[in-house]
C-alpha cells in the first residue's frame, strides 16, 4: 500500500531532517512511528502526502507514484488523494458543524451531491460516537470531540491510507482514552492501512502489528511490538524505552 525509497528531507538547505528513508507498508497494516521529539517523525508523515515536499526519493501510496525530483502537480493532487490526515491540533473549520465539517471533503474535492455528502458524513459521525454532536460547532465540543470529529473527516474520504499525527498529543490526560479508543477500534476492524505517529507506548504495543523507533532522522528499528517494546535489542531504543517508560 505505501512504498517509500531513498526518502530525505532537507529544510533552509541545510539542516536535514529525514536520511535515506526507505519503508514499505503493506495494505491493512496498522504501523506506530515512535521516537524522541525531532527525529523526523512527523515529517515523514506529512512527506507521504506532500504537506512537505521531500528533498529526494519516490513516494508510492495505492497506486500513484511521485518522484521527488522529477513531478507533475496533477501527480501530487493524485497522491493526497490515497491518504488522510488526522492532525494534533484538529485543524476543523471553525464557523462550521461537525456534520458540515465532514462533509466538507466530500463536496469540494469529491464532487459529491449534498444528499450523498451528508449521508455519509452521518454514517462516520456516528462510526466515530459523535452523531449527537453533528449540530454543534467546535467551540462547543471539548478536545476529544473535536478530534473524533477529524477522524470522521478522514474516514469520510475513504482514503486507501489514514495517517495520525500524533493525534492526542494536544489533548488533557482525561480526554485522550476516548480519542484512543476510537483509533483502536478502527485497528480492529482492519478496513484502512493506518501509519500513526505517537508517543503512547502501551497504546502502540496493543493497536499496532509493527512499530518503527526513529533516531535523527533515520529508521533505527523495524519489528513486531514484541521485538521493539518487549524485546528491544537497539540500545537506544532501550533508553528511549526507559525514559519514556513502556
């Protein structure tokens, strides 16, 4: 489902961030990116549907193709079609309704009738346990909500890949179960390939069938939950572990 080969990312020029990336994920896999904070984690994220414009490689997700040195736009547009993105901070349109929200995709960039729009904006509002909130704007739904909301959103596009940035990393402690609750069941279901990035070790070891640990901007281990979290063998892995605590 996703391929990535020879991936780096440089910024100003001269501070690089992702080092040779190569990563295959194959369709249904539920991957967890860990690692410290700045170690290309999101960027890597963003770079598979170009929110960033990686420096070089090629970038497969489904079954389009962009080269980053050799694109059109229309490949690009194509490629952020595959996937959807679940952002830390929600990003919903504030002057409209959660229902209005998730179908706001549909319309624009779908085409979709309002009629089919809001039949499927309702299907994933109440996937996602927020069908009662559907009338209410952001300001009026805490955190959680508002999340749940995006994750609708995403869902609603029917995207081959879903992709968590960090979604509960804005949240307070007493809201991130629900958020991470919804991202688990959509796991179980196994209907979406889903690459999450996240600093939630436990959650990680019980949603994911294979974990990354990222280190200054390389891939430093690739496994198993049990390989990685049980059974670490990179030693910085091992600290990483012990720092943040598994």
């Amino acid at each position: 489902m996703v391929d990535v080969k020879n991936l780096s990312k440089t910024f100003d020029g001269t501070t690089e961030v992702l080092k040779e990336i190569n990563l295959h994920v194959d369709k249904h896999d539920v991957v967890a990116i860990l690692g410290p904070s700045g170690t290309g984690k999101s960027t890597l994220l963003r770079c598979l549907n170009y929110l960033c414009e990686p420096t070089t490689g090629v970038i497969r997700v489904g079954d389009v193709t962009v080269d980053a040195q050799n694109h059109t736009k229309q490949q690009v547009r194509d490629l952020r079609k595959q996937s959807a993105m679940v952002f830390q901070g929600y990003n919903l349109f504030k002057n409209k309704t959660a229902l209005g929200n998730v179908m706001e995709a549909l319309i624009t960039v779908q085409g979709k009738g309002r009629e089919e729009a809001e039949d499927i904006a309702i299907a994933q509002l109440k996937k996602v346990g927020m069908l009662d909130r559907k009338d209410f704007y952001p300001a009026k739904m805490s955190g959680g909500q508002q999340q749940r909301v995006a994750i609708a959103r995403a869902l609603a596009v029917n995207p081959n890949v879903l992709l968590f940035d960090e979604p509960t990393s804005a949240l307070d402690p007493e809201l991130v179960g629900e958020v991470l609750n919804t991202i688990r069941q959509l796991a179980e279901e196994q209907t979406s390939t889903m690459i999450l990035v996240t600093h939630e070790i436990h959650f990680a070891r019980n949603v994911a069938n294979r974990i990354i640990f990222m280190e200054g901007g390389y891939i430093a281990a690739d496994g198993t939950p049990q390989e990685i979290i049980d059974d670490p063998e990179n030693p910085r892995l091992r600290q990483f572990l012990n720092l943040v605590g598994k």
